[in-house]
C-alpha cells in the first residue's frame, strides 16, 4: 500500500526531529498530564476528547498522512491548543519516544479487525502489545479500547485478564454502553447502522514489578516494515542530504 503523500504544513503537525529533542512532552509549551490516541484516523475523536479535558494534553497519531492532514485541520479548527499530531506507527512511537510510565491516557478506536482468521496476527492489540503498552502507562493511567468487531472485542477480552497490570473498571471486560465516551467516525458509522461498539475500559495497576516495565522486543510487524520503507521513500530531498 502507497499512499500519495500531501505535504503537512499546520503548526500542530510534528515530525521526528522535533521528537528527539523533547520526546513528546517536548511537542508542548506546558507541563500537563499527556494522552495519547492510537489511529486517529480523521481526528473526531480527539477533537471532543481534547476538548472536555483541557487540562490535558493529547498526542494523535496515525500511519495514514491524510488522516494526520485532516485530524490537523480538525484540531486547528476546533482552536485546541493542547493536541499535536503525528504521521507515527504506535508500537515505534512508544518504544523511541514514550518515557517509561509516561503516559496517563491510550485510546485505540476501531482499530483494523482484520476479520480473516489467517490475518489475526495482524492485530495491532495483541498479548505483545498490551505487554509492551504496560511500560509507558503510568500508575493508574486509563487504557480504552473500541471496536465494532465482536471477535476482536472476544479476542481482547480472553488475552486481557492473563496480562498482569491491567485492571477492570466494570464487571464484565467490555460493555456497548458508551457512556459520554466521544464516538468516533468509524464508531458512529456503526452505531448508525444499529450495531454496537465493545467497550474496554482498563487502568494501570498502581504497582508493577520492575520486569513488567522491560518493554518487550519490538517484534519486526509488517506495519512497522512497511513505514520505515515509506519514510525512506518520502523524506524531503533536503533531509536525504540532496
Ligand atoms: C479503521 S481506522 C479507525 C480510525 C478512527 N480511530 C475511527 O475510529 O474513526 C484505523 C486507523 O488506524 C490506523 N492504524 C492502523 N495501524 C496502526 C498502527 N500500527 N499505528 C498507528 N496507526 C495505525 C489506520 O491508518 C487507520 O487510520
């Protein structure tokens, strides 16, 4: 897959070098409590998100440059200050730029469900993943996860439960009752078209033992594969030293 790239010119949009100065906490003019949305998508989540908590601040990031475009014009639009957003494959994002424990908020909305059974390790929420995810939630800090697709919604809730350090903030591992939890664009599609959203609404154990904050290794996913090469290929002919 190839995507046409269209250059991002708003001032939210970062990019890497600006990352390895500060991290992420680094993208902000003040110290606030930092969340992060995982496949932004087009950005109507963290737009409502940001919004009722702007005391925080909100990382978005996506793979798809015109997501990152238009979630940009939306944020612009919207007049938050306390969004930025990047062109970044999550599990390469936590592990170059996440401090440990740094985080107190993870979104992930409909994430790919890759519905063939052969595609499953496709899978961006995964046992390696949650493991990996545990190290940049700080004590306490929320993990939310939304999807449409009951499997992955059954999926997630059998692998949960046995990785330690998530714990439940309801009875049951997900539920369809949103609450005032922001709807985004893939969830209102559904929810239009009258079929649920599973809701998972984790927190951090307030205590881990220090092997749980060993990120594992980044398994080499064919996401992760695929962006490197498109950011080979896309980088501005000054930054490739032409
Ligand atoms: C089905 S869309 C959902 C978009 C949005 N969250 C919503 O609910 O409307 C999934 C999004 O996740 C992005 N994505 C998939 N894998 C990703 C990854 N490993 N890191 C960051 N973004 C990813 C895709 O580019 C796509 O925009």
């Amino acid at each position: 897959m190839t995507q046409r790239m269209i250059f991002i010119e708003s001032p939210i949009f970062a990019r890497e070098p600006e990352l390895k100065s500060g991290g992420l906490s680094g993208l902000f003019p003040r110290p606030a409590p930092l969340a992060l949305e995982i496949g932004c998508g087009i950005g109507d989540f963290i737009v409502q998100e940001a919004a009722r908590r702007p005391e925080w601040n909100f990382v978005a990031i996506d793979i798809f440059n015109k997501g990152c475009l238009k979630t940009c014009s939306r944020v612009e639009k919207a007049g938050l200050t306390n969004v930025r957003v990047l062109r970044a494959e999550a599990r390469w994002l936590l592990n170059h730029f996440v401090p440990r424990e740094g985080l107190q908020a993870v979104y992930i909305n409909c994430p790919d469900p890759w519905p063939k059974k052969r595609h499953r390790g496709r899978r961006l929420v995964s046992r390696t993943f949650l493991e990996l995810l545990r190290c940049y939630l700080a004590p306490g800090a929320h993990f939310w996860f939304a999807t449409d697709f009951r499997d992955y919604a059954e999926m997630v809730a059998e692998i949960l439960p046995d990785v330690e350090g998530y714990l439940p903030q309801s009875s049951s591992p997900f539920t369809t009752d949103l609450g005032d939890y922001p709807v985004s664009k893939y969830m209102r599609r559904f929810l239009d078209a009258g079929q649920p959203i599973y809701l998972f609404h984790y927190r951090r154990a307030k205590q881990l033992s220090p092997d749980m904050l060993e990120p594992p290794g980044l398994e080499p996913g064919f996401r992760l594969r695929w962006l490197a090469r498109e950011n080979r290929r896309n980088r501005p002919r000054r930054q490739q030293g032409e």
